[in-house]
C-alpha cells in the first residue's frame, strides 16, 4: 500500500486528535483541525507549498476562534454549587457524644462520619441532640443548637 500525502496529513490529525485526550490544554486539537485542513486541501492535489500554509492558516483560526469557546464550555463552572468544607457549613449533624467546651470534649455525626465538636456559645449540648454545622477548623466543627 502506497501512501499519499493527504493520508499523512489525516494521520497527524488523528494523532494530535489523540494526544489532546492526553494533554488537557485544547493545544493540540488546533493543530489537529489545521492537519485535516492540510489533508482536504492535499486531496485536492494542491502544492506541498500551499498544503503547509493551509495547516498554519488553520490552526491559526482554530486557536483563536474555536479554542476560546471551546474553553468557555469545557471549564464552564457553578458557583451555586458549594463542595468539601463548603457543604458542610449550614448542615444539620447528631451530637454523638456530650459537648463540653470547658471539657474539651464533644462529637458530632453527620453522613456516617464522627467529628470532633466544640460549641458556639459555649453551651453544654448533650448526646442526641440535633446541631447546625456552622463553622469548620481544620478536623473541629463548630456547632450551635437549633431552637
């Protein structure tokens, strides 16, 4: 089997097509899009000269046109939607064991995890009782009790 120069241009697309799967940047998608142009435009048995410009022209415009979009949908972000530490603030927990600031002790339960506890206003909170989550210090919450 013989290959033609657009079969090489097809190639290289379908590699950077490839390697953009592995390199999260849509870099080498543009340079993609520019080969097949190389290879519509090698198909059309246009000068190797013309074949190069062709690629550069259109990885150019895909760089600056389709790429902005492309990232605009790709890293398109919620910040209605709070995760981690975030989540957990306004949450309601059980208190698993008596919480005593003065003591230094205290737990909660929430979601099948067991957190150390300290008390907003230094209440003494018993064990079952139902607290809101309102701060959080590195593996301590800061609990208060709901009326």
């Amino acid at each position: 089997m013989e290959f033609e120069l657009w079969h090489i241009w097809l190639l290289a697309a379908l590699l950077f097509f490839i390697m953009e799967i592995f390199v999260p940047s849509f870099v080498l998608f543009n340079f993609g899009i520019g080969a097949l142009i190389g290879s519509l435009v090698a198909g059309m048995d246009v000068s190797l000269e013309w074949q190069i410009v062709c690629f550069s022209a259109g990885t150019l415009l895909s760089f600056f046109l389709i790429r902005p979009l492309m990232r605009k949908i790709a890293y398109k972000r919620s910040d209605d939607t709070k995760t981690n530490v975030d989540a957990m603030i306004g949450r309601l927990a059980t208190v698993s064991e008596e919480i005593s600031n003065e003591n230094n002790r205290g737990r909660v339960s929430l979601d099948g995890d067991d957190w150390k506890a300290r008390s907003l206003d230094n209440d003494v909170i018993p064990a079952g009782t139902t607290v809101e989550i309102v701060q959080l210090n590195s593996i301590v919450v800061t609990v208060k009790k709901i009326n």
